[in-house]
C-alpha cells in the first residue's frame, strides 16, 4: 500500500478476486506529508504510554480475512505490532508526519494468547464472532490513520464502531479488553475518564506571549488561587513552635520570598513546566514531629528560635541528598520504579496525615469554621459554571474568596461582642488563664477573635528577610534522616504532578533526565528554604495542577511576573503581620479542604493506570490502609504527652515515646518518628507491592517518558523543556539530565 501505509495485499489477490476487493477495500491515496503540521496534535498521552481505556473512535488495527475457508495459522499475536497477511506478527510501522520517514515503534505490551476455536476465530473472541454470530459472513473490517489533508479517518464498516465502543475490558469472557492493546484514539485524542483525563484546550501554552497586562493578571489568578497553600503553613507551625505575632509574620514574609525565588529558579532551570514551588506540605508532618519532641515541650526560653534552627539544619541536610539525587542521574533510575499505583496513594496520604488537626482545631470556634468549609464547597461545586464577565470566578478564586467573606464575618461577631465576657482581656489572651471564670473562654478568644493579634502594631512597613535571620542551623542526624525521607517523598510527589501537567498542558512527556534536572533543582531551592528560615522544605505544590486545569492558563511567564509579585509583598512586612492576623480556626478550616484537595488529587493519579485491576486495588487498599493503621500503632505510645499537648499534636509526638528500642537514642528517635509518619509507611507499602507483584506495563500505568528515538525524529517535541542557551552550555556534557 503506498503512503507508508503498514499493510500490503499480495498481486494474485487483487487479479483474482477483482472487483469484490475493489468493492470492500477504499481507495487509499498516496501519502503526502502535512505542511504547517504541529506534532504535538497527533501524540497523545495514550499512544506514547500504550495505555488503552474504555475504547471510543476507530480502530487503527487492520485485520485481514480471505475467506471461511481459510484458517488463521498463527496462534499468537501481538496488536501492538500489527499483523501480516498471514496472521503472524509483524514490526508496526509508523508514519512522522513532519519527515515523512517511517520507523518501527517499539514493543510497549505484552504478548496476547489466542487461543484457536472451531470455528476459525482469529482474535480470540467467542465462539469465532466480532461483535455478532458466529454464522455472520465475516467481512473486512479497516480503519486507516489519519491520510488525508483534512484529518478525517475513513469509516469503512459502520459496524465497527458498535463493535470497539460496546467491547468492554474484559479478559476472562473473551471480549476484546484494553489488554489487547489497541490504539482508538485518532488525532491523538485522549482517553475519556471525566475530570482529569479530557484534553485540554489552555488559553496560553509555556512560551506564548499575551502581553505584559495579561500576563500580570494571569499571575496575579495564580497566585491567588494558591493562597491557601502558600501561606497558611506558618500559622500551624509557629505558634506550635511557641513564636509570636511577630514571629508568624515574619515567617509568612519569609515564606512568600522564597516562593517567589524558587519559583523563577525552576521556571528556568529545572523542568520550565509552569509550576509554583512553595512550602510543601509533604514537610509538614516530620516538622511538626521534631517540634512536638519530648525535648522541647517544657522548654521556654527562646523555644521557636531554637526549633526552628533545628529544622532549617534538617531541611539543609536533605535538600543536599535531594540535589545529589537529581543532579546524579539516580532520579532517572528511581522513576522507572515511581509508577501511578505507587504515587497515588503516596499523595494522598500526605493529606491524609493531617485529619487528627484539621477539625480538631476547626472545631474550636464553629460559627466561623462550618461556614466555611460550606462556602468553599458551594463555590467550587455549586456555583462553578457560573461565569461574571466571562470569567468563572466562583471555580477559580474559591480560597479567596471564602477567606475573606468569613474573615469580615468573625471581625463583626468580634465587633458584635459575641466574644466579649466580664473580666476578661482580649488583649492578652495568656492572662486569661490567670482567672478561674475566664480559664474556659481563654482558648474561644485566642482562636475566634480577629483582634487578639498584634502583629499588626508591631510588624515594620518594610522588612527584607535575610538569610539565616534565626541564628546559625543545627544539625542532628535523627531529624536529618527524617528529613532526607520527607524529601524523597517530595520527590515522588513531584513525579506524578509533573507528568500530570504535562498531560495537562498537551505537551510532549519529559524525559528522564529532564525529570532529574527538576528533582535536583527543588533540592537546591529547598536548600534556600533551609537558609532563609520558612521552616518547611521547598517543593511543587500539588494543587498547581488544579490551578492550571481549571484558569487554563500554562504560561512560563505569568508565573515568573507573579512570582515577581510575591518577592514584592515580601518587603512590605505588613502583608504577612494582615495574613497572621488570621484566627487559627478559620486557617484549620480552609486547611481542611486543602488536605482535602490533595487527597483527590492524589487519588486522580490513578487514572493513568487500570483502576479497575484486582493488582492495584489490592495494593492501593492495602498500602492507604496500613499507611494510616501502623502510624496509629507508633502514636499510642504517648504516657505524657497527652498532658502538656493539645490533643491534636498528640500523633505527632510518637518519635519520643515509640516502641522502637535499639539502644541509640538518636536512632530511635528517627525510626519512630518516620514508622509515625503516614506518608513514609504508605510509599513503602506502595513501592515494594507495586515492584513486586507481577503485572503488566499498561495494568501498573508505567510511566513511559519522552525516548530518545522520538526526539531524534522530532527535535522540537521537547522545546519546551528547552534550557536558555547560555545555561545549557554547563548542561551539555552531562547526558542524564539533557
């Protein structure tokens, strides 16, 4: 067949049967390569990982039958290859539509077993049929690629649309499954879960230029819709780490310089994806165990300086192991083992490590944290479609916006006098306990009142956090190994959200070495992290995916002017003393929709894999379920704490009580506090079951990325991962991060 078409009819065929071919078979054009082609319409996410779901569209497999008669000979074959005339396996061809040269695809599934049945059934379907009864005159069934100059796939059977879009994913009864593995996805389309996996059509791709007004509004949509992951941080740990008013703003100042910072680095350096870098939550939880030691409860001079130059020694430690990680190459040899079963439950037990604090600490005051959890939840799922002057801000800005509408409620029932009792100071919340009648209303005002902070009155105008602005960091090996496994949970993290996004933005996959390339640059911004003080390491924040899904926006630029923005409101130390002012319980409670967030989009991973496979069901359940069930073994262990902590910080305090005995105090200390760790105990789950259960590429989701062949074949695939030229001189000769 001419146009590089993978299929050849033998002469004799076409001089003996005539026109009865002629009247079955289409006439085929020669191929004529495309000008002006993108490549990137055409390659799909499902044809470059060879995941197959629930099968929609033509089929772009040719089956050749001559007769009833005739008996297929071969017994086993594989779809992905494609076959011959005779039935037996063959290399599938495929077409570059830009060079017009055709190259053998590589293998990307198993083998398929077909059994032979009496009646001369050649795809192992029952009892010989496709899609009808066996007594049916088989016909020849084709479906070409897209050949034309329009891009429009022929339909040659009408039939064989019923056939592929009724098939279901079943191997035991004999129907045609995903297993089989064949491609019905034409015009590179995605897959059709819902959600997630549609595709994407983004108002501003990475290197378009909308101008520099867009540009300012696109960034400044970013950010705020990441408000809640950006800020809210400091207010779980400073005030757990005995700082004050000042101390909160200060941090959240801090915070937001880094942000920004490391934000640029990555947009330059690192992958170039549009991703935000910010303090991640995956640090959280082994902060939050190294602040809660049984150590620093009683300890009362200069306490939060003190942790917090522990934990800037521990972040240092690990963002060191983490850039070595990248920036060796090991990373590309950890990601062939880093596949959606494991990410997934990894993600999402991060946010579910945090149930015991989230409304715990909510339920404090819950005339302010009920409405707000019922706000965001109408506006992102209620009021979502609703659009005001085409924008749907309900969908976009939904943090934001609940903050503030029930952050002007708590100042009127403040104002109201709802939290005003007889002998009693707002103004110095401590003193309270003092008086027997005000000791039960000391924590209501501390956690509801808008006006019990004052780091307002003492917050200068213009402050420029500096590195090592708490003191010189201290190292110790037990939070240092901690911390070295936080950072590879960040790692794993950070794998899933950049394929995710890539998916997302309908750009070509990274390879692995531009995926180490990321991994060692979030090591080096967390180092920057560790100098500056934020008291959490530095990572891709999850929910950027959900940002960039839902603003369709994926712009490099808007990112870096809004980072840009962020380095500017860091100065003005009265922007973080008006974000510290925020009551603790209404911060828990946007928290708990944010954890929330991340425990579904952890979950969505799953959708690059066969969710529905008895394998990663088992392993998914098993590992979320021990993740949760181990760590509650480890925080039982607490004969003290329960007196001198509030019971939301109780699961955290494990590392100095655990069962753990080994004779060496500081190992103890990091066993029991990682084995009380959600997230480390559901990604070792994970990756053991995941690795050594059997199963094939497309049943574990096998993250498949960019291979060399194809970007010897289409160098502009990868430009947009592309270094600036200046920097790429210094990448050059390393090959494993190209």
């Amino acid at each position: 067949m001419e146009g590089g078409s993978g299929t050849k009819f033998p002469e004799r065929a076409n001089t003996q049967k005539g026109q009865k071919l002629g009247s079955v078979l289409p006439k085929v054009e020669p191929f004529v390569p495309r000008k002006g082609y993108d490549p990137k319409e055409l390659r799909s996410w499902a044809k470059r990982t060879g995941f197959v779901s629930n099968f929609s569209g033509e089929s772009s497999i040719s089956v050749t039958e001559r007769g009833r008669s005739e008996n297929i000979k071969s017994t086993e074959f594989d779809l992905e290859k494609g076959l011959d005339r005779n039935g037996s396996a063959s290399p599938k061809i495929e077409i570059d539509p830009v060079l017009g040269r055709t190259r053998n695809r590589r293998i990307e599934i198993d083998p398929v077993s077909v059994p032979r049945n009496g009646n001369g059934g050649g795809l192992g379907l029952k009892d010989g049929r496709v899609g009808g009864e066996s007594e049916r005159k088989r016909e020849r069934i084709e479906a070409e690629p897209d050949l034309g100059a329009k891009g429009e796939a022929r339909k040659v059977d009408g039939n064989l649309n019923e056939v592929v879009n009724g098939a279901e994913q079943k191997r035991d009864d004999g129907n045609v499954g995903s297993d089989l593995g064949i491609d019905v996805y034409p015009d590179g389309g995605e897959p059709g879960h819902g959600g997630w996996s549609g595709s994407s059509r983004m108002k501003f791709g990475p290197r378009e230029n909308p101008g520099f007004v867009p540009l300012i509004y696109y960034g400044l949509q970013h950010y705020l819709s990441l408000a809640g992951s950006l800020i809210f941080i400091p207010l779980i740990i400073v005030p757990a780490m005995g700082g004050t008013d000042k101390d909160t703003a200060t941090v959240i100042s801090t915070m937001l310089l880094v942000s920004g910072i490391t934000t640029i680095l990555h947009s330059y350096f690192g992958t170039r994806l549009p991703l935000v870098q910010g303090s991640s939550f995956v640090y959280l939880a082994p902060a939050l165990v190294i602040i809660n030691s049984k150590e620093y409860r009683n300890l009362t001079v200069h306490k939060f300086r003190h942790i917090m130059r522990e934990l800037q020694g521990a972040i240092i430690v690990s963002s060191i192991f983490q850039s070595f990680l990248g920036f060796s190459g090991l990373m590309s040899l950890l990601v062939r083992l880093i596949n959606p079963v494991v990410v997934a439950p990894t993600v999402a037990a991060v946010g579910l490590a945090f149930f015991s604090y989230g409304f715990p600490q909510a339920g404090s005051c819950v005339e302010i944290s009920l409405p707000l959890i019922l706000l965001v939840l109408i506006f992102t799922l209620y009021l979502r479609g609703i659009s005001v002057f085409g924008h749907r801000i309900f969908r976009i800005y939904a943090v934001p916006l609940s903050v503030i509408i029930i952050w002007a409620y708590a100042f009127f029932l403040t104002a109201g006098g709802a939290y005003d009792y007889k002998g009693c100071s707002p103004d110095i919340p401590s003193s309270n306990i003092l008086v027997d009648a005000c000791r039960k209303h000391a924590y209501t005002m501390k956690h509801c009142r808008t006006d019990v902070s004052n780091a307002w009155r003492t917050a200068a105008w213009v402050r420029i956090p500096y590195p090592l602005q708490w003191g010189i960091p201290i190292f110790r090996l037990r939070t240092s190994f901690m911390m070295i496994i936080a950072s590879l949970v960040a790692s794993v993290d950070s794998v899933g959200t950049y394929h995710t996004a890539s998916v997302r933005i309908n750009t070509k996959l990274p390879t692995p070495g531009i995926v180490s390339r990321g991994i060692g640059m979030e090591g080096f911004c967390s180092a920057l992290a560790g100098i500056w003080g934020t008291g959490t390491g530095s990572s891709t924040l999850t929910e950027n995916v959900h940002t960039i899904n839902t603003t369709k926006v994926a712009n490099r630029r808007a990112v870096e002017i809004g980072a840009i923005f962020l380095i500017f409101f860091s100065v003005v130390g009265k922007v973080g003393a008006i974000l510290a002012s925020i009551p603790q319980a209404l911060a828990a409670a946007i928290l708990c929709f944010i954890w929330a967030l991340i425990v579904a989009l952890g979950l969505s991973t799953l959708q690059y894999c066969q969710s529905g496979s008895f394998r990663n069901l088992t392993i998914v359940g098993v590992s979320l379920f021990l993740g949760l069930s181990v760590p509650a073994y480890f925080q039982q262990y607490q004969p003290d704490s329960s007196l001198i902590l509030p019971s939301y910080l109780v699961p955290f305090a494990a590392a100095s009580n655990g069962p753990v005995y080994t004779g060496s105090r500081q190992l103890d200390f990091a066993i029991n506090g990682l084995l009380s760790l959600n997230m480390v105990v559901t990604l070792l789950v994970a990756f053991v079951l995941d690795n050594t259960v059997p199963g094939s590429r497309q049943e574990r989701g096998v993250y498949t990325w960019s291979s060399l062949e194809d970007i010897t074949m289409d160098p502009s695939a990868l430009s947009d991962y592309s270094l600036p030229k200046k920097v790429a001189r210094f990448f050059c000769c390393s090959k494993c991060l190209s």
